[in-house]
C-alpha cells in the first residue's frame, strides 16, 4: 500500500501530474491538495480503471492535514510560476511563504514521507523544507528531493535531436548537476550515453548547454504570458517520483540525479564537496534511492576542462540561493 499526494494538484504541473500518478500501478491511494479545485480534479481522476483511490482536498476543515494523512511520498508543484521576462528567483517571494506552509504541514502530517519539491526556485525552497523540518525536529536528508529531472529530460531529448533520432531520446542519459535554474544547471555532455558526433565543435557544445540550462525560458516565451512548463514538468515529475516508488517497493540500484542536501549520505557527500572545493551543503547529482531514501551520494566523474568551468561558474549562484531559503526560515545554525 503506497500513498501519494500532490500538493498544488488543482496547477498546470499538478493536473497532469496526479493523472500521471493514478496510472502508475504502484500507487494505491491518491491525495490531491490545492487551495481550489481539488474535488473536481479528484472526482475526475477517480473514474480512471487503476488501483489507486483518489481523494480531494481543500484547506477548510483541516484538509492539508487530511490529504498528508498516511502519505508515503508528497510531491509539491504548488506555487506561481514564471512569465517572460521572470527569472526563478523572481518567484521567491511568493513562492517562498507558501512552500513554508506546506512544510509545516508535512512536519506535522506526515514526517517520514519522501518529499520532492517541485516549485521554484528549487535551490531555495528545498532548503526551505529542510529548515522546517529542523524546527520541528523531523528534518531526514535522506528523504528530501529538489526535483531537477525536467533538466535531465530536456538534455536526453536535445542530444537525441544533434544526433538526429528522436526515437533514441528515451534512451539517451546525460547527468545533469549543480542546481534548478539558469547557469546552476550543469549538463555533463562529455558523459552522455549517446556520444555527440566527433564533428560537434566547440561552439555548437556551448549552444547546446545553453539550450539545456536555458530550456524552459524557450516554454515561458512561447507562453507568452501563460506560465511555463507544465506538461513537460508533469512527465518528468512523475518519472523521478516513479523511481522513488520503486525504491520504496524494495527495487534495489534506483538511480536519479536529484538536488539533496550533502549529509543524506555522509561519505558521498563529503567526497562530492571536495571535488567542488567548496562546503556546500546542497547539490544535484546522481543519488542512488533504496527504501529509506538516499542511499548513496555519487561522485560527478570526470569532468572536461570545460565542465569543469561550468561546475565553479554554478557555485557562488547556488551557495546564494542555499542561503537565500535557509535565512528565510531563519533557523540558528
Ligand atoms: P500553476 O499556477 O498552474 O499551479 C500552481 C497551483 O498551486 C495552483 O493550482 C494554485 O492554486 C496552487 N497553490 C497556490 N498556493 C497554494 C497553497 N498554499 N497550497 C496548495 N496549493 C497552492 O503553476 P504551475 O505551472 O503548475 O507551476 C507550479 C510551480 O512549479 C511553479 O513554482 C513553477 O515555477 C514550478 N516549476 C518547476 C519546474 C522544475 O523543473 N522543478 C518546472 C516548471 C515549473
């Protein structure tokens, strides 16, 4: 019997998210949160013929707290998103008080579920989680997850299109490391699955690490005003939270690049800091996921000269935005 909910689920990354959820067979109850329109969005999904039950809820009558009840994993894509000319830290704002909200509610809900934080900005408000989870005494590292996977999908698909197979983009693997917003989005290109072709220049190799990091500005101006991803963030949402669902099942080697605090795995985490050279304490890499979370924190692998660049470039705008949640919460360190 696994559990999940959605909290933001009424969105345009919630919807198509829940729907994901519902068909996923591992899934056996469903708890949709939102300030409005869960009932309908609930009511809708329960016809669906997969096993999980589905319910909604509205913050009346103690309904965030109903809806955590019992909860597994909790994936959160509540929150404004972007319109052109927005930068994800822009959204801080707003986006800031109502992830502290959610948080406490989990805290006291439903503490040893695995939560994936979707909204942005990601480097700021996962560390906004873990601040209100030290407060309330129930912070795991271990279970707590920055959702960077869109990054991820984007590079699988871009690298699919270079070399000209987009039936490959499934198959194509490309770490993506660093953070969730504009040059903290690291793509390790020289480690593809799927080389680039041995004629690719360095020019070319630059653009295209640019269109990675740079990905969901091209959706947010072909919005034109209308928001950003959603359904793209609802497929890869659900493809990272998939993975911790078979983790949770006992699946053993689940592999995921994800945004986690370094001490989920102590000896990783330390291994990865030195090779950043810097004391960060949250960083997206390659985690691997067993049934209490993160099992292991991987190294990045050899990098070329030039990712090398891109990784330090990252650093100073991550340890910012790290900073930038965790005195939001203002927790004493
Ligand atoms: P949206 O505006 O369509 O949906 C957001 C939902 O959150 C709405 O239904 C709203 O009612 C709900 N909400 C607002 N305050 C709430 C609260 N206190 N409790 C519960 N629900 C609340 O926005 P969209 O497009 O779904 O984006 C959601 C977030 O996801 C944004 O912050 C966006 O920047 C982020 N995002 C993250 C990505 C990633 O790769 N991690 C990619 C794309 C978007």
């Amino acid at each position: 019997m696994t559990k999940a909910v959605v909290l933001g689920a009424a969105g345009g990354i919630g919807q198509p998210l829940a729907l994901l959820l519902k068909a996923n067979p591992l899934v056996t109850e469903l708890g949709l949160f939102d300030i409005v329109n869960t009932p309908g969005v609930a009511a809708d999904l329960s016809h669906i013929a997969t096993p999980a039950k589905v319910e909604g809820y509205l913050p009346p009558d103690d309904g965030l707290a109903k809806a955590l009840k019992g909860a597994d994993i909790v994936v959160i894509p509540a929150g404004v998103p972007r319109k052109p000319g927005m930068t994800r830290d822009d959204l801080f704002k707003i986006n800031a008080g109502i992830i502290r909200d959610l948080a406490t509610g989990i805290a006291t809900s439903a503490p040893k579920a695995f939560v994936l934080v979707i909204s942005n900005p990601v480097n700021s408000t996962v560390p906004i989680v873990a601040e209100v989870f030290k407060k309330h005494g129930v912070f795991d590292p271990k279970k707590l997850f920055g959702v960077t996977t869109l990054d991820v999908v984007r590079a699988s698909t871009f690298v699919s299109e270079v070399i000209g197979d987009l039936s490959k983009a499934p198959s194509v693997v490309v770490p993506v490391v660093g953070g969730h917003s504009g040059v903290t989005i690291v793509p390790l290109l020289s480690q593809s699955s799927h080389p680039l072709p041995s004629s690719y220049s360095s020019s070319e190799l630059e653009a295209l690490t640019y269109r990675i990091q740079f990905g969901g500005d091209e959706v947010v101006k072909a919005k034109d005003g209308a928001g950003s991803a959603t359904l793209s963030m609802a497929y890869a949402g659900a493809e990272f939270a998939a993975k911790v669902l078979k983790a949770i099942s006992g699946e053993k080697g689940v592999i995921a690049p994800s945004y986690v605090h370094l001490s989920a795995d102590k000896a990783g985490g330390d291994a990865l800091k030195k090779e950043l050279g810097k004391d960060l304490d949250y960083f997206s890499t390659n985690v691997e996921i067993g049934p209490e979370g993160v099992v292991k924190i991987n190294s990045l692998g050899k990098l070329t000269d030039y990712e090398q660049s891109l990784v330090q470039a990252a650093i100073p705008e991550l340890a910012t935005n790290i900073e930038k949640g965790v005195t939001f919460i203002g927790t004493p360190k």
